[in-house]
C-alpha cells in the first residue's frame, strides 16, 4: 500500500474529528489498509457487552446487526466473559488484539455467537483496536475478515497499531467537540460555544481563529500565547515542542501529516493544559483559506463546565429528576453511567432521558450536549 494511501487514511481519520459522517470512510480506509472486509466502531459495556447501536459507524456492515447484537447477542458473546489475555495487564490498555488472543479458533467456532452472529455477516477473524474507556464503556474499531481470508496476524497487528495513536486522538477530539453537526457556515459558532480552548490555525502556525475559551486561555500568563499572529507559549522549550506537533500537522506533503498531544504546564495552575494538535483538510474547514489547516484543542483539567440546575429546569421545564439526568450526560456519562451516578436503575434513566428529548426537541444524546452548550455560550451559569 502506497504513503499516499496512508496520508488519505489519515484525513479521514483527523476530520472525522470534526465531521461525524466521515467515521464510516474512515474505518472503512482502515480496514483497507490492513486487508479487513468490514469493521465497527463499538462502544459497549465491558460489564456486559450491551451498547451496540445503529448510530454506530459502520463499513460494509448492515446497521441493524448492531441494534441485534444490543438486542441477543451481546450477552452470548464469549469474548466478554474472559479475562484479558495471557501477557496482557489485566487493567484496561488501548492495545491491538485478534479474536485468537483471547481464546482458541475452535472454542469461539463452537459458540452460538459465531454461527449465527458472525458467520452469517461472513466474518472468519477479527482485529480489535482499543481507542478508549470510559467508566465501564469502552470503544473498540472491529476489523473483520472474510471465512475464506488468512487470518490476522502479528504482521497485521502491528500495522494496525501504527495508525491506532491517530485513531486515539481523533476519536477523543471527537467525543470533546461532540462533532455532529455538518461543517458549513456554522463551523465558527460551533467552535465558540465548545467549552474547550480551540484554535485553528494556517500552515504557517498563524491564528486564524480562536473561540472564546482559547482566547482567555492565550490571555493567562505563563501558558499559551499569541506571537506575530502566530501560537506559540512562553516558555522556549514548550514552544519548541508545539512548533514541532504543528509543524508535522500542516506538512504541505499530505502523506506525512500527523497529529500530536503534549501537556503544557502553565503558572498558577497544578495541572498542566492538555494540548492535542490534528491535522485537517481545507476541504473541512470552509471558512479558511485553501491549504493545509490545523485545529488545536487544549483541556483546561482544572475548568469545571457546569449548568445550574435551576437554570436547566426553567429553560426547558424538566423536572429535578430529568434535569439531573441531562446534566449527567453533559458532563460526559454514558446512560448507564448516568443511571449508577443517580442512583436510579437503567429503565428509570432510559425514561428520564426520553422526556429530556421530548422537552428539549432534541433526537441524540450529542444532539442534547450541543444544545446544553450554547445554554453555557449564553452565560446562564
């Protein structure tokens, strides 16, 4: 496979990020570049392997296998019910694994999650990237090949992994921009009312725009700051670091543009910003010029983004219950996570959250958050 197929996978990864109808090309560049058929992006309960959804990003896969799998096979699948395998901590890692790792080809062959979820759909092997875990869900990119493919191996595996850091920092970006709006003429209000510092900038480092939470960020002294137009921060070793990540994110060579993090400790504060730098296609980013772009997000991990909720039950007239339930999904909680934080079972939060859509006129969950967003944009707090 050539380098300009690796630059293609990775602008699809990286404006993924900030365009949700992108995942399915991405994972589907992906499965590609390491000879898989098919893949999903899951993000399912390590407790029970419930989560499948048919919003999930999906490549050459029918959709509603996924609401099946939700629906009968999650708790029949023998994957869920061992432990990591041998060699392997038993705490969550972000690694690469293949169906065999975990247990042997003829056992899993025997199972009814194999006959009659994974053969039917022609899936003989499948590699399993980790991208994230939160709480108990975890995010996992499924590669599967064909009945009548070689399976994966070690080779595969480490392919795999040379593109898994991307897939790390995109999926994240994404999960922080709450990326489901198409990128069109509201690209510069979306970006304002993100409660993350967020800066986009030229190939040559120039700002060519920062919302309002980077702009008091670039304001503070000791941390992030503008030079000649250009980001930069006040310490030269920082600087020379986030120089090098932007550096590498706006190579006019597309084949070798890459993103980057760094933690960039600040005066005044006991925890350093947490700085991840993408590369994006102009193509994504309507309103800057053509060429290269960059989008840097910077975590303030001391910030609290909160909504009363007073404020909360009196813009939309949410109950205390319902309106505790939406600030739990702003925050960040799954709906079981949601449910176990309240102390409410997962019926009771299933019913909260579909009033909370009802009263709000919203359909999903990141729908709600975007919303909630500009709530904050308006200074309600």
């Amino acid at each position: 496979m050539s380098d300009h197929s690796d630059g293609k996978l990775l602008d699809l990864i990286y404006g993924a990020a900030v365009d949700s109808t992108l995942w399915s090309l991405a994972i589907e560049a992906y499965a590609d570049r390491v000879s898989g058929t098919s893949a999903w992006l899951s993000q399912l309960s390590v407790v029970d392997g419930s989560g499948g959804s048919l919003e999930d990003p999906v490549a050459r896969i029918d959709p509603n296998w996924g609401r099946r799998y939700a629906d009968h096979f999650a708790d029949r699948n023998p994957l869920h019910h061992v432990d990591d395998p041998p060699g392997y901590l038993r705490q969550w890692r972000p690694i690469v694994l293949t169906d065999e790792d975990w247990m042997p080809k003829s056992e899993l062959n025997r199972s009814e999650f194999y006959n009659d979820f994974l053969r039917p759909q022609d899936v003989g092997s499948t590699l399993m990237i980790r991208l994230a875990a939160r709480g108990s869900e975890i995010a996992v990119l499924n590669i599967n090949r064909s009945l009548r493919a070689e399976r994966f191996s070690g080779r595969d595996k480490r392919l795999a992994a040379r593109f898994q850091p991307h897939m790390i920092r995109a999926f994240g970006l994404a999960r922080k921009l709450n990326a489901t709006l198409r990128l069109s003429g509201e690209l510069a209000s979306v970006l304002d009312l993100s409660p993350y510092g967020l800066i986009l900038l030229d190939a040559t480092g120039r700002i060519r725009h920062a919302n309002r939470a980077a702009e008091a960020l670039l304001r503070e002294p000791g941390g992030l700051c503008a030079v000649g137009g250009r980001l930069g921060a006040w310490t030269s070793e920082a600087a020379r670091q986030l120089h090098g990540l932007i550096y590498e994110a706006a190579r006019s060579d597309g084949e070798y543009r890459t993103g980057g993090s760094m933690a960039l400790q600040t005066v005044g504060r006991q925890r350093p910003l947490s700085i991840t730098v993408a590369p994006l296609s102009s193509r994504r980013m309507l309103p800057l010029n053509d060429g290269p772009s960059v989008l840097v997000c910077v975590t303030d991990l001391e910030a609290g983004i909160t909504l009363p909720e007073q404020k909360l039950r009196g813009l939309f007239g949410l109950t205390g219950a319902e309106a505790r339930m939406a600030l739990a999904i702003f925050e960040g909680a799954a709906p079981r996570e949601a449910a176990a934080k309240l102390g409410i079972t997962a019926n009771t939060a299933k019913v909260h959250l579909t009033r909370v859509f009802e009263k709000t006129g919203v359909n999903r969950q990141a729908e709600l958050v975007t919303l909630m967003m500009r709530a904050v944009g308006l200074r309600l707090e």
